[in-house]
C-alpha cells in the first residue's frame, strides 16, 4: 500500500464523505471487479458509522454488492477528473475493458476483498445492511463502515487538508451533463454565542 | 416574492442539491416554524424529483415534519455562513427565539404552507413520503419534491453559475466544528470516446 495511505479512526470516517463530493463505488464478486460513480450519497450515521448510496438497477456494481455483501465508497481527485466522468458514464456489462479503458488502477488493503480505486484521497471499506425494501423501492443502499483510510497529502489527523494541498487532490461534486465543480475555500463559523 | 426568485422544472430540481450542499431545513405546523441544518442530504430519485435527509430524534424540526408531513430544503450561501451554523447548533426546544437569533428571515411562495428561509440561493417544497422503517430506524426522511425555485443570480436555465457570480452565492459543505468548505472552481469533464 502507497506509503502515504494511512487508518483513518471509524468515528471520523464520515468527515470523508461530508462535504457531499461524488464518489467512486467499487465491488467485486466471483473474480469480477467494477467500478462505478455515484452523487447520490451521504452518511447515515456515526457510530456505528455508516453510509447510503445510490445504485441504479442497471448497473453492474450493484449486482457485485447484492451477491458479495461488501463494497468500497472512495473519493476521486480533480486529478482523476476524466477516470470519474468515465467509470460514470460507461457500462460494464457492454464494455469489458471498462475499467482499463478508464485508467483504473486497483490495489488491495489487507482484510478487505475488495478493490480500491488508486489515485484517491480517502478510501471506506463496507459491509452492506441489507434493506430489501429500500434495495428495492429506491435503489437505495446502506453500508456499516469497516474500515477507512486517507491519503495523508489530502487529509490527515481528522481533517481535510484542502486549503494546503495541491489543488489536483480537491473533491469533485458533479452536477449534470460532464460538469462539476471542486471543492473550494475553507471557512470557519465564528463560534456561536 | 424577491424578484430574482424563478421557478426550477421539476425535472431538474435534483441539480440543486446535486453538489452535495450543507441544505437547511424548514417546517410549520401548528402555528410553529423552525429550521435546521443538515449535511446528510442527496437526491433520491429523478421522476418523480425525491431527495432524503437525515433528522435527529432530537431536532424539533423533524417533529413539526412528522406532524405536518410537508417540510422545505433550501440551499444556504457563504454569505450565509453564521446562519448556518447558528441554526445547526441551536434547539428551538431551549432558545425559544432560536430564529430570531439565528438572523432568520422567513418567506412565503404561494400555494406552499411552508416557511422558507430568505437569501438562500434555492429552495426545494417537499411531501413527506411516509417510511416508519426508515424513520425510526435510520432517522432517515425521504420527500417527493413539489415546487422548486432559485435566485437566478445563483442558479439559471438548470446551471448553477456559481463561476461568474458573486462569491458571497456559493454553496457551504460541511464537515465538522463550524468547519465548511465553500464550493469552488467549476470544470467540465473531457467528452468520453
């Protein structure tokens, strides 16, 4: 593993994904691994921590993490721009070198089968809390955090590192149609009364 | 109504929560109005519009929610910082003048018995979509979307313009202890091959 991915402590893991950025979904299953993007996502609780994702019926992953139980949401770079719109906007089940074709690089983190995107800035390992009904009803996917890392040039000792980074490790929040836009300048709150 | 308060169609009100926005919160019932702020928040479904945020059990919104089963989500701005943050770390149950305070003003947009909040740079009417599962167990609300509207100064024909208008617009992202992040620099993915 890279040597500046470090453990990020499960009661900080949904800091990761706060800021609301797009993500990148991944699964694997039966020697098969995908990856997809997803905006639709947030946290769902923090202690046990976890999260909620969207996952279209039709997409490869989703079948992947109904049949595995497991899968990794990470946060893309402004530097991986172009892989996000790509594993976003391309389908696995008509395209077999998706994922090569994206210039996707896998990499493995020991206890967890899973594979995770190289390149990002953070890194949450999942166990599915399987719902039927929201599965079913809106597409909708909830996972127990069990596992969380950082790269520590983006975020380190619990926080975001935005505003002393180089700005290829900002977020990525997308809207619609191939437009995002990164995440921008930190701002304190003056403490409240 | 302000006069730079247009319309959304609905097929594109997901767009305004799309970038994964801090939102606030807002409800009536009973002669009571509050308004919260909430990071876990994200779109739900694109036909019919349906987003989903996360309430505390604790929050005095989600019970005017419960009750009247109508609530708004707006959009708030940097310049809306201290706002923000003042409504998400009041409760109404103890500071009976919490608004007041906060600096919240509210408004009314007609056919819709909701309070939103003035100076956001958009706002979304929903129905509650009744899921006592979800509720109770995940604190989890989900709202079919019927009105939106934003200040076209912010947000027009379905874009936000977050890059040619005025800084004070842009939309706040949480993370945790009155830490925000403003959003940033827009950028369009490379067409896919």
């Amino acid at each position: 593993m890279d040597r500046h991915i470090a453990p990020v402590p499960l009661d900080k893991a949904y800091r990761l994904i706060n800021h609301g950025p797009t993500v990148l979904v991944s699964a694997r299953h039966g020697g098969m691994d995908n990856v997809m993007a997803a905006a639709w996502n947030c946290a769902l609780d923090f202690d046990p921590p976890k999260l909620m994702v969207v996952l279209d019926r039709e997409t490869t992953t989703r079948g992947l993490i109904e049949r595995s139980g497991t899968f990794a949401l990470q946060v893309p770079t402004v530097a991986q721009l172009a892989l996000t719109h790509a594993v976003g906007t391309s389908h696995r089940a008509t395209e077999a070198d998706k994922l090569a074709r994206s210039d996707v690089e896998l990499f493995g983190i020991d206890g967890h089968d899973l594979p995770f995107v190289a390149g990002c800035s953070a890194w949450l390992a999942c166990r599915l809390v399987p719902e039927p009904h929201n599965q079913d009803a809106h597409d909708l996917f909830i996972g127990m955090v069990t596992g969380a890392w950082a790269d520590t040039r983006a975020f380190a000792d619990g926080h975001w590192r935005f505003e002393h980074a180089d700005p290829a490790w900002r977020s990525l929040h997308y809207i619609a149609g191939g437009h995002f836009y990164a995440i921008g300048e930190a701002m304190d709150a003056p403490a409240a009364e």
